[in-house]
C-alpha cells in the first residue's frame, strides 16, 4: 500500500484533457512537500514531468500541468497524444517516515 | 548527455547477497547526491536509498534499513548497492537516479535515470 494513493488507471481519447490524482496526507502533500510527476513509457526508465508541484523541466510540453489543493496533488495533461500512453507516478516527502514516498502509478490509456 | 548506467543484477536466494553498480558519465559526477529507486512488478516505484555528494551521509527506505548499504567512488564516477538478507519482496528493477536540486526553484527531483537492472529474490 502505497502512502500516495493514485487511480489504478485513467483513460481518454486523443485531443482530450484527462487529470491524474495523487492523494496524500497531512505528512506529505498536507504538509506543504513539494510534489513531483514522472512519465515512464512502456519498456524505457522513468522521465520528470513536473518538479515542485507546478514546474516543468524544459523540453517538456505546456501540455502537461501540475497542481495541489489540501492533501492532493493533480497531473493534467490536455491534448492527449497516443504517445502519451504511459505509467505516471507521484512523488513526494513524507515526515512521518523521514523519507522520499511515490505513488503507486496510473496507467494512462490513450483511446 | 547524462548517462547512468547499471549492472549487477541476476538471480539470488532468499537471505543471499548482492552488490549492484551504477557507472556515470557525461556530467559532473562528484557535484550531485546519488539514488536507487525500484520498480517491484505490480507494485510501483519505490524510492531505496539517497547519498550526498561525499558520500558522508546516506538515507535509507524503512523497508530496506540495516540490509542495504549505498556507496560512491567519485573518482570512479560509479555508485553502488550493497544488498543482503535479500527477500523475495526486493525482487525489482533497480535503478540509478541523479537526485539533483535545481537552484532556481530551490526544489530537489530525479531529473535523469539509468535503464535499470533486474534483481529477482527466488529459491
């Protein structure tokens, strides 16, 4: 059991706007620790989306936005492109365990 | 372009040991804090073990605490895992992740990983 929970699985056609939750606690996102999103494509090692809960790395497409209400975190992506097809994975600090915590990953299926 | 690039891995028994290895290249190795992170089948990522430049101080995962050992050698640009009383649930891809703090935002993210190496705990 993962200490952020995320949905199992999201899905939506291309050109839609789809949205990834990352629900956390008190410790973690609640307590204001920065959230990070990464993208990892079938059969290749995981890439950063977005780094302290709305930043994006250059190179990274606008299509993809980070933000953080409570003790929940959220990815959307709008636009949707086939090659979007991923795992993604929150991440954040977590002070109850004095250590970095993920989420346990959304499969997201381009229709 | 960074490159991370890890070997070691293979098949053990439950209670076996293992030493895993991470050579870098094409940046400043010595200047950023090093990680492994692994991905268990069906289970997510799951962040192991961080260490700071120098190697002075490390940080574990509760679940890997007092069995698993991160190194570095910067004049061999490498990092290592030393893993012991190996269990069937540290069966994984490990990788290896630069853990850089970007200076500008004054935030810390995994900004490029290595392929990973598969290690399977089984009798």
């Amino acid at each position: 059991q993962s200490v952020l929970t995320q949905p199992p699985s999201v899905s939506g056609a291309p050109g839609q706007r789809v949205t990834i939750s990352c629900t956390g606690s008190s410790s973690n996102i609640g307590a204001d620790y920065d959230v990070q999103w990464y993208q990892q494509l079938p059969g290749a090692a995981p890439k950063v989306l977005i780094f302290g809960t709305t930043n994006r790395p250059s190179g990274v497409p606008d299509r993809f936005s980070g933000s953080q209400s409570g003790t929940s975190a959220s990815l959307a992506i709008s636009g949707l492109q086939t090659e979007d097809e991923a795992d993604y994975y929150c991440q954040s600090y977590d002070a109850s365990l004095s250590g970095l915590v993920f989420g346990g990953g959304t499969k997201l299926t381009v229709l | 372009q960074v490159q991370l690039v890890e070997s070691g891995g293979g098949l053990v028994k439950p209670g076996g040991s293992l030493r895993l290895s991470c050579v870098a290249s094409r940046f400043s190795f010595s200047e950023y804090y090093m990680s492994w992170i692994r991905l268990a089948p069906g289970r997510g990522l799951e962040w192991v073990s961080y260490i700071t430049t120098s190697g002075s101080t490390m940080y574990y995962a509760d679940s890997v605490k007092g069995r698993f050992t991160i190194s570095r050698d910067n004049a061999k640009n490498s990092l290592y895992l030393e893993m012991s009383s190996l269990r069937a649930e540290d069966t994984a891809v490990y990788y290896c992740a630069r853990y850089n703090y970007d200076i500008l935002s004054g935030y810390w993210y995994f900004d490029y990983w290595g392929q990973g190496t598969l290690v399977t705990v089984s009798s």
